[in-house]
C-alpha cells in the first residue's frame, strides 16, 4: 500500500454511489433492501448485534451483497463492491491497487470497523484504516454493511459502522474450482481452491493471484503504475458436539502498487518511480457454546491481525510501518422467555503495537527529527446488550461498552433503538447512540517529510441519531425505504495544523463541533420473473467547523450521489447487469508552492455505467465479462489523480 500521511484524513478523495443489497429472486439479479419484510430477507442473520440477529430486528440500515452477487459482478476488489451501497463513499488515489478509502455517511477513514471473519482488520500503523485497495474480492461468502455508530459494542474504530467480511466454508463433502480471466491494462486474474466437509469437519483453501500493469495516474508523462496482490485464505471448524463448535480463519494478502506523489511540492502529481510493499494477514481460533436448553451461548475469540508496509523511491527503501493487534474476546449471552429477552455480556481485552522505520533527517536550525519509534497501547473493555420483543410489533434493544485505554481517559458510549411494525407491509425504525474514535498513533507520534505528530490529542467523540421506514407495495412488487440520520462530532482531529517554526503540520483537535447529516432514498420493482430494477439517491450534507464560529463543507464529499441497477435474466443461462452510478461535484484542496496558502477547486461530476454478463455454458463451465466505465469517462476522485478509462474483461470459472 502507498505509506501517504495516514495521519491526513482529507488526502484521500470519496465520493458516494448508493443503491441496495441485492438478492436473488425468481430468478433475476437484482438490489433489494435489507429490511424489506421477504421470507427470504427475514432468514438473513447480520452482526448488528454481539450475537447474530435477524437484519429485520435491527434499526440499524443494513445492505447485504450475498454470494451471488459476489459471483455475477466478479468485482476485483471489495471497495468496487460496496461503490453501490448506500451512505457509503469510496475514494481511490488512482488506479487498481491504489490507496483507497471509505467513508459512511460524511464520517472519516477510521469511523469505519472492518471485520474479516470476526477479526479487526483495522491498520493502526496507517491511521487505523484499512487500504481497501489491497482487499481482493475472492474467496469471499458475504458482506454486511451496517451503518450507524456501533462503538457501544465494537468499541473506538466503529464510530460511523462496521462491514463484515465472512470468507467461504466448505458446505459439501468435496468441492473443487478454478477461474481465471484477462481484461485491457494488462491484467491477469486466476485463483484456485479445494475444500471438504466430512461429517462434522469442513475446510477450505483459496489461493488467487491479480496482477495488472495499470495506467498512469500523473497528469503528465507516460509512466504506467501497476498493481499484484496474492491472497491466501484458509478456513476450518469442527462440530465437537452438539453443543460445541471450534473454527479457525486465516488470510493473508501480500503484493505490491506502483504510484506517483508530488515531490517537488509545486500542488501536482509527477511521474515518480516509487513503489510500496505490503503484507497483511488476519487469523482468528474460535470456541462456541451453545447449551442443551438453548438459553445459555458463550463464545471465546484469540485473533490476531498484522500488517506490514515498506516505502522504496527509485529502489531505495524509505519510510517503512508496521503494526500486530492482538484480542482476547468472550461473549456470554442468557435468553428467557422463549428466547423473546436476551441479555449478553462482552468482556475484551486489546492489545496493539505499531513500529515505524526510516531515515534520519537533519533541518539544520529546524532540529534532527527520528521517525524510528516503537509504540504500544492496551484497551481492557466491557459491554452489556439487552434485547426484547415487548410485543409481535415492537423490539427494543439497549447497549453501553466502557473501555480502559491505557493512552487516554476511561469512555462509555451507549446506544438505544426501537423497531415498530406500524402494519403488515410497513415498518419503522430509530436509533440513538454516543461514539468515540481514539486518535492514532500516526496522528500522535508519526513523523513523515512534512508532519510532526502531537501526542496530546483527545479521542473524538460522537453523538448520532436515524429514523428510516421501510414499506412494501403491490404484493412486495415494489419496496421502498427512506432513512434519516444526523451526527454531530466533537473534538474532530485535523491533521493540516501548520508549525509556524518548523513549518510542517501538525495534527491537532478543532474547536466546535462537525455535523453530518442526510438522507438516503430506495426503490426497487420487480417488473417481472426475469427483470427487475432499483434507484437510490442520497443528500449528505457534512460540514466542519471553520473556527470563527461558521461551518465549512468538508472537501470530497459530494452532496448528490444515485445509482440505477437494471438486472435481466435473458435466459436460463444468461444474466445481465447494467449499473449507473453517479456522482455530483464535490470540493478538494490544492496545495501550491510555500509560501501560497492552500485553495480550495472543484471536482466535476460524473457519471459511470458498468455491464456485467454471466453465461452458464455448462454445468461445470461458466463464462463472464465485465465492462466498466464504457462511456470512457474522464474524472478524479482526489485532485491531481488520474483514474481508469473504459476496461473489458473476459473470464471462465470452472467447478469440478
């Protein structure tokens, strides 16, 4: 991944494409919403919860990308996935493989959890985020998007919400594939994996390989920036008992990005030869219990996440990161009356080291700065959750965590939420909740060529709150749903403080409070057993304080985002996607030479149409392509970073 001021949250650009999660019915692709009272909606269990809980007993808004659409949009990475869930803003510094980011709901990088079989893939040596450039897509079952604070049972990282990513498990007693598919740019993507479920064990192996030689991302010259990554994933459990479930996850990516930076700090990206390595791996060992009686559940979690990332200019290795976070989690849960109240209890522990290597660098009468340093800091965490059905319409369910960080002052965040079922075909739903984000240790102690960190920050803190209806028309022909939410922080870090003696930045917490606020919009028709189609939109207004007392728009976010999903199964073999994202203008910082202040330009809007096609030739063969960008267009994500043009791909899957 490209080491760029992780302690920088605005360096990275977002925009937000929304539309809905998808599933599969009567035959058709197409996106459906999560909360939408289906037969087949209500068997969906999500991670809303500390345990697993059906996605229509939560307040929260959920989106759902199961394995078929995993398998029909044959995506390269998760980030292009989630381009089309709603409140979400994904920004890419390029091209494939390029540093990426995303954002819920107007919220910052690192609001965001990411979980990877249970296991916080968070990087806290990258400003606790993680590159979703380097995130492949393959071997995975399902992804679950749940936005809205979850600090009060994830803790620091889910201030803005939590994607779930679950790998794949072997369901039958053997099972082989292979697939592999070339496209424009040069890329070549293959992968293989076998696995087995015999009687009460099942194991799988995946192992894929994507490699492309990209495209320039500078403005200027010809100098292309490639991109590999080879992803590993291991998975395994066994029935002890009826009562008794042992599970082990494992993943591990490892590649490499070429990328381009402004080295002579004139405001533009020049064609540079640099280049960054990276290596991050997830492992998780898992114990579950679950008594005869079904009214006592325990769970008991050891996992660990690494991550390795190395900086080289022209060969040479410059700045270099790397971070090990270790928990021990136990979850207990006690269900009465007839399961309709549970009551669960987490208790934690945390532990997490980060490193950073480079030169020495001497400025003279501006001091020796040392950017080689060892840090560590442990959180000790418990949470209570209640949850009860008071009648056949309404839920409530409560949540409070109190963590003990060893940096900073002890914290308790809560959160309540409510759904009601107003009729047969309607639904409504609320939440209420408080959030805190810990600074990172980049933001605290890291030093890069223009920033110094300051280790006497103060953790953010957030207060929330959504209101969303979820109706059904024409016999479940027609689905819509609406959320409202709001967010205000306090205390938000900016990290574009300027030293007035060294001159480099520094990080610091603003005064007055950040607002995020908006609403999202869906509908979805089923026009017959074979075509379907889906619209979204979403208002984000975020604003943050100017220190006079105003508020600012914060840059890369733009107010006006949709998206339109067109799903027509052509024949029993054949599915066609068709997806229109689009998205409004949206503001962006420029930085020319010192002494000029930094400016403030816009970023045009834009719109992309993608074309996915999946032909089952036979049992055992299937045959896809993926067209993306097909009207060639020309846009920029962050200021000065050029992104990919029209792309084709052809590829063939093979089961045995």
């Amino acid at each position: 991944m490209k080491i760029q001021f992780p302690f920088c949250k605005h360096l990275s650009a977002q925009f937000s494409v929304p539309t809905l999660a998808i599933s599969l019915i009567s035959g058709a692709l197409y996106a459906l919403p999560v909360s939408a009272q289906t037969d087949e909606i209500e068997e969906v269990l999500v991670s809303a919860s500390l345990l697993p809980i059906p996605a229509d007993q939560s307040a929260n808004a959920i989106t759902v990308i199961d394995s078929e659409q995993l398998a029909n949009r044959a995506a390269l990475s998760v980030s292009d996935l989630l381009r089309d869930v709603p409140g979400l803003a994904v920004s890419r510094s390029g091209v494939q493989g390029s540093a990426t980011q995303i954002r819920v709901r107007g919220a910052e990088a690192n609001h965001l959890l990411v979980l990877i079989d249970g296991v916080e893939a968070n990087d806290p040596s990258q400003s606790d985020e993680v590159n979703w450039g380097n995130l492949s897509a393959d071997e995975i079952e399902r992804i679950e998007v749940i936005r809205g604070p979850q600090s009060s049972m994830r803790g620091s990282d889910a201030m803005s919400g939590v994607i779930n990513i679950i790998t794949r498990s072997a369901d039958v007693p053997v099972t082989a594939s292979a697939f592999t598919e070339a496209g424009n740019f040069a890329t070549r993507h293959s992968g293989i994996s076998v696995g087995s479920k015999q009687g009460d064990f099942d194991i799988r192996l995946g192992a894929t390989h994507l490699e492309t030689d990209g495209d320039n991302i500078s403005r200027s010259g010809s100098e292309k920036d490639g991109y590999r990554n080879t992803s590993v994933n291991l998975k395994a459990g066994w029935d002890v008992s009826e009562e008794l479930r042992l599970s082990f996850a494992a993943r591990q990516s490892e590649g490499m990005n070429e990328f381009d930076a402004d080295n002579d700090f004139d405001g533009f990206i020049e064609d540079q030869d640099l280049v960054s390595e990276f290596r991050n791996t997830t492992m998780r060992l898992k114990g579950d219990y679950i008594s005869a009686s079904g009214n006592f559940q325990h769970s008991l979690v050891i996992a660990q996440s690494k991550n390795d990332n190395e900086n080289f200019a022209d060969g040479n290795l410059g700045v270099s990161t790397a971070s090990t976070k270790d928990q021990y989690q136990y979850i207990g849960s006690l269900f009465w009356d007839d399961s309709s109240q549970r009551l669960s209890l987490l208790l934690e522990r945390e532990e997490e080291d980060f490193q950073q290597r480079g030169p020495i660098l001497d400025y003279g009468s501006g001091g020796i700065y040392d950017p080689n340093q060892d840090r560590e800091r442990n959180t000790d965490s418990v949470a209570l959750e209640y949850r009860t059905e008071v009648t056949d319409n309404l839920s409530l369910a409560a949540s409070a965590r109190y963590d003990d960080n060893s940096e900073f002052e002890s914290a308790t965040t809560y959160r309540a939420e409510a759904v009601y079922q107003l009729a047969e075909n309607t639904r409504l739903r609320s939440a209420y909740g408080t959030a805190i984000k810990n600074p990172t240790f980049a933001e605290r102690f890291g030093f890069y060529t223009n920033f110094l960190g300051n280790p006497i920050l103060e953790p953010e803190e957030s207060t929330s709150w959504e209101l969303g209806i979820d109706q059904q028309l024409l016999d479940g022909d027609l689905m819509l749903s609406a959320t409202l939410f709001d967010a205000d922080l306090e205390g938000e870090i900016d990290g574009f403080v300027l030293d007035p003696v060294t001159y480099a930045y520094t990080a610091d917490n603003k005064q007055g409070a950040s607002q995020r606020q908006g609403v999202e919009l869906i509908a979805t028709a089923v026009l017959s057993d074979r075509l379907s189609i889906n619209a979204a939109y979403t208002y984000t207004d975020s604003v943050e304080s100017d220190g006079a007392g105003g508020f600012i728009d914060e840059i890369r976010r733009p107010r006006h985002t949709a998206s339109l999903n067109l799903a027509w199964q052509v024949m029993d073999e054949l599915k066609i996607n068709a997806n229109a994202q689009y998205s409004g203008s949206q503001t962006d910082t420029f930085f020319p030479p010192w002494p000029t202040p930094a400016q403030t330009v816009t970023l045009a809007d834009y719109t992309l149409i993608n074309v996915n096609a999946n032909y089952q030739a036979t049992e055992k063969l299937g045959i896809y392509l993926r067209l993306e960008n097909l009207l060639d267009e020309e846009y920029e994500e962050v200021y000065g970073y050029r992104t990919l043009g029209r792309g084709a791909s052809l590829g063939l899957r093979l089961s045995l």
